[in-house]
C-alpha cells in the first residue's frame, strides 16, 4: 500500500479530517505516504487532534481552519496547493437533531458539497471519496443488504442529505467526468490502538457504545436499552459494527481505486464486517472485556429505528481488496481503552 514506488506523493484533502472517522483516516494515508491537508471548522471536534495524528505517526499534516459552506475559505483551500483527491468526511451527523433542525443540516451537509465540487473542479479536482451511511437502505427487504437494494424513504433529514449527496455526485460523475466512490458506513466504533484518537465530539454522543462507555466510566448513571420486544433472537436491534480502523483503511483502499485507470466513474461500497450483532450482544461482551457490571433499563423502541441491519461486503472484498479484520472484542477493547484515557486526562 506504500506509494514509495511512485515519483509523486499524493496530496488528498481530507475535509472533516478532525473529525472522529476522518482523524483515523488522515493517520491510515500518513502511514501509506500520502500527504494529508485536513479542512476542518471545528464545529464537532478539537484541534488537539492534529498532534494526537503527529504523535501516532509521526508525520506532519497540514490543517486549515475553514468552513466549507463558506465560498470564500473553499476557494482559498483550492488556491493555496495542488490536491490530487478528496475524502470528504465534514457534516453534521446527529440523527435526532437533524429532525429538531432540518435546515442546519441540509444547509451544513449539501453546501459543503456543492462548494467542494463546484470551487474543486475549478481547480482541476476530479476525485472524490464521499462518506455516506447504511442509513439510505431504511429497514433492508432482505440481509445481508447489498449496494444494489432499493434506497428507502430516509428516516430523517440527515438520512436524506446522504441520499441527495450520493445522488449529487451521481450526476456530477455522469455529467462532468468526476471520479467518485461513495462508501456506505455501517456503524463505526472504537478507537485507535494508541487511545490517542478516537470518538471525541463536542456534543454528548448518543451512539450506543459511546453511551455504554461513558456509563461504565461514571459519566453517566445508566442507559436504554431501546427495546427488547423486536422480532430478533434476544428481542434486541441488530446492527453490524466495524472498526473505525477498518473503516479508515478502506478508504486508502477507496483511494487506490480511484488512482487507478478503468474503473467505472461513480462506485458505491458497503463498508461493514458484514456479521449482525444485537443490543445485549453488545453490553454482554462489553461486560466481559471490561469486568464492569452495567447499570441498564429497558425502555420504549427509539422512533425510527430499523430492526436489523447488517451488510453484503463482496463487493468491497473484491473490487477495494479489503476486508474488516477487527472482531467484536478488539472494537469495545479500543472503545474502552479510549474512554480510559479520556477520563485519565480529565476530558468530558
Ligand atoms: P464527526 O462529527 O466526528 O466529524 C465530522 C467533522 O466535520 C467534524 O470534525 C466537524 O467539525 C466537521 N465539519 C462539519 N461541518 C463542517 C463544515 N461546514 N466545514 C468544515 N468542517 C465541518 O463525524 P464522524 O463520525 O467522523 O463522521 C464523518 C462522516 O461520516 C460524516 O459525513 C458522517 O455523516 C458520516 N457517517 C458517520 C457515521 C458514524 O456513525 N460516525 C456513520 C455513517 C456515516
Ligand atoms: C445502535 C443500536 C439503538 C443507544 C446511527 C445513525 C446511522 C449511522 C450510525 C451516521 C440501536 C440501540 C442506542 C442507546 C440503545 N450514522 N441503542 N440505547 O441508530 O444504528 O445508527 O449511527 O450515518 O445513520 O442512525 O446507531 O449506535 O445509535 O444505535 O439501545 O442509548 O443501539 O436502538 O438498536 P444507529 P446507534
């Protein structure tokens, strides 16, 4: 994966590149050789994370302060250095508020993306990797679901901004000869091995193994299981959480492809281990990692929740050669780790 056998380092702009997913992937191209700019308004995360991904890897980045709704800063990212590609992580990605506050996030969420495209092409971009989510496929008519399901009606605006963007850059590939693949998370948690990056937002985070986490630690007195009366083994929702690792790997996989000649113009990939775990799956094995006991209750089902969700991943395993390697275990060992070293270096 070393670009050492090339004349010419890449220059990738990763936007949102403080962010949780995007720190893990400025620390995966650094260790590949690339050179990373990071975008970034701070709106979700802190800029300690720049020296956090010096200390891990051992390289420079380069950060801009920028928000990316704003004409102006975009064009100046553009203006200042050549960039080979973008991976562009940078919305707001909270479910619930996107329901509360719709236009924040159609506005945050769509014009950044304009602005990448429109100030970016101008410059000569013609590659783009897009963050998008599981979300787009609802409650899947079959499982494992593939990129070929049907998109269902989104359960929320943010839900919709991942729909419309991937339909965006759909367009933008067929009309103006952009590169594009888009890459369908499924749940990411967990933390870098070093506990020196991981899931860090300014808001309180309302993910399950956050919430489990920060409970366990004391932040919190107890949790919600949101329902336990699904049509499931144990009555709990089932999800298919990777590795934010793996997930940051593949999109130097992504990366590759896209520096690649021949490849079709705009590509989707489901990005998940492809295996389903529920609810208790998760604070079982959490309880036995950590020996901690946690303090939960069972609540009402959470609006807008799918019951099972897990991925088909073949077509990432052939087409971006990559595969998820970390197990259940190794994901709430690093989460744990991580909320260790929070709390050890007093940060709420
Ligand atoms: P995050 O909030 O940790 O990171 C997003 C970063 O973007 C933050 O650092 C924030 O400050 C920045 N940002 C937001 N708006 C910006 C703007 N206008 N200009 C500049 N910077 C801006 O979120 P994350 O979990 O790392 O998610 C990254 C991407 O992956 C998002 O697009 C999200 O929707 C998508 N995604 C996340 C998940 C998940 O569960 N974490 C799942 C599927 C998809
Ligand atoms: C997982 C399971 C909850 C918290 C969200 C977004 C999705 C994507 C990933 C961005 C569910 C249950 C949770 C709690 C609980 N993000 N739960 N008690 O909802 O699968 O996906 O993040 O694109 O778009 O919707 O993730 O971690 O919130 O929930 O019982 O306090 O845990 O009901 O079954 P979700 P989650």
């Amino acid at each position: 994966m070393s670009l050492s056998n090339r004349n010419k380092k890449y220059r990738i702009l990763v936007t949102g590149g403080t962010g949780y997913i995007g720190s893990h992937t400025a620390v995966e191209l650094l260790n590949c050789g690339y050179d990373v700019v990071i975008a970034d308004n701070l709106a979700n995360s802190r800029p300690e994370v720049i020296n956090a991904i010096h200390k891990i890897t051992g390289k420079k980045t380069s950060f801009i302060k920028a928000d990316l709704c704003n004409t102006g800063a975009v064009k100046k990212i553009f203006d200042g250095k050549r960039i080979d590609a973008v991976i562009h992580f940078a919305a707001f990605k909270a479910v619930g508020e996107s329901v509360e506050q719709p236009l924040k996030y159609y506005r945050n969420n769509l014009l950044s993306l304009l602005n990448i495209l429109e100030l970016g092409m101008k410059a000569g971009l013609d590659k783009i990797v897009f963050s998008s989510s599981c979300s787009v496929y609802g409650e899947p008519d079959q499982l494992p679901v593939n990129e070929s399901a049907p998109l269902k009606k989104p359960e929320s605006p943010y839900g919709n901004t991942k729909q419309v963007s991937e339909q965006i850059l759909a367009d933008t590939a067929a009309a103006l000869g952009l590169r594009v693949i888009s890459l369908r998370y499924f749940n990411p948690v967990g933390a870098h091995p070093s506990a020196l990056i991981g899931e860090y937002p300014l808001a309180s985070p309302s993910n399950l193994v956050p919430v489990i986490t920060q409970t366990a630690i004391g932040k919190r007195k107890s949790f919600t299981v949101f329902g336990n009366d699904y049509d499931t083994s144990d009555g709990s929702c089932i999800r298919d959480y990777i590795h934010v690792v793996d997930l940051a790997k593949a999109h130097v996989a992504a990366l590759r492809r896209l520096f690649s000649p021949g490849n079709s113009r705009c590509e989707v990939f489901n990005l998940g281990t492809g295996k389903g775990h529920s609810v208790f799956e998760i604070i079982n094995t959490f309880e036995k990692i950590s020996g901690k006991k946690l303090p939960y209750k069972i609540g009402k089902r959470r609006p807008g929740d799918v019951v099972k969700v897990y991925a088909d991943t073949r077509l990432a395993n052939k087409k971006l050669k990559w595969y998820a390697r970390h197990t259940l275990e190794e994901m709430l060992v690093s989460a744990w780790k991580w909320e260790q070293a929070l709390a050890k270096n007093k940060i709420s």
